[in-house]
C-alpha cells in the first residue's frame, strides 16, 4: 500500500472538521486515505474515552514511605530469623548428640548426657522463645 500526497490534508480535516468536496471525493475513492482516516478516528475516540487515573502525590509518598519501612523491617529482621534457625539446628544436634552419649554403656557418661540434655533443651528452648516473643 502506497501513503498518499494527500493524507496530512485529510489528518488536518479530520482534526479541524473542515471538508471540502474534494477531499470527501477523494476519501471515498483512495484506500490509503481511507485507512488513515478510520485509524485517526480510531485513536481519537480511545482518547476520548480514556480516563487516566493518576493517584493524588501524597498518596503515592505515603505508600513509598511504607513500603521503604517495611524493606527496612525486612532487613533488620533478617539476622534474628537466621539466629532463630541457627538455635534450632543447634538444640536438635545438641540432642541427638545427648541421646548418643545417654546410650553408651557407662553410668557416669549416661549421667553426663541427662544433665546435658536438659541444659542445652533449656537454653535452646529460652533462647527460642525470646526469639519468637516479637517483643
């Protein structure tokens, strides 16, 4: 398809609303012309009836503030979130240890291990519960 030499004289009257006879003529015969002018009136009415919405500036600070605050609540709650993990993995290999040596054969060993046992689930158990009070 060809642009015609006379398509901006057409643009033109379509924005302005001023026809001539000639130029209705030549509309109905080229089909260049005839394409531009339903894709002009095309956009025109999708501009028409667009409504953009553009929240109002202080709305749109007051959810960058708290988005920044809440990034920054993130971060800083990332270091107790690996303690947190950190205590459990420890209490649990704290117990599976105690539990090996609470099976060994000697008494003193097996009485080592119990007094171990409770002292690491208590540890693990009151640093847990610090981590987890949100306080």
């Amino acid at each position: 398809m060809t642009i015609c030499d006379r398509e901006q004289e057409l643009l033109a009257a379509l924005r302005s609303g001023n026809w001539t006879p000639e130029l209705r003529a030549h509309l109905a015969a080229c089909e260049s012309c005839a394409d531009a002018a339903i894709t002009a009136e095309f956009l025109h009415q999708a501009a028409a009836t667009a409504d953009p919405h553009v929240p109002p500036a202080g709305l749109v600070w007051w959810k960058a503030q708290l988005r920044a605050r809440r990034e920054s609540a993130q971060a800083a709650a990332r270091p107790v979130l690996i303690a947190e993990r950190a205590a459990a993995i420890v209490a649990l290999l704290g117990a599976v240890g105690a539990l090996a040596w609470l099976s060994s054969d000697s008494t003193l060993a097996a009485l080592a291990g119990i007094v171990a046992l409770v002292l690491l689930t208590t540890a693990a158990a009151g640093a847990l519960l610090f981590a987890w009070s949100k306080k």
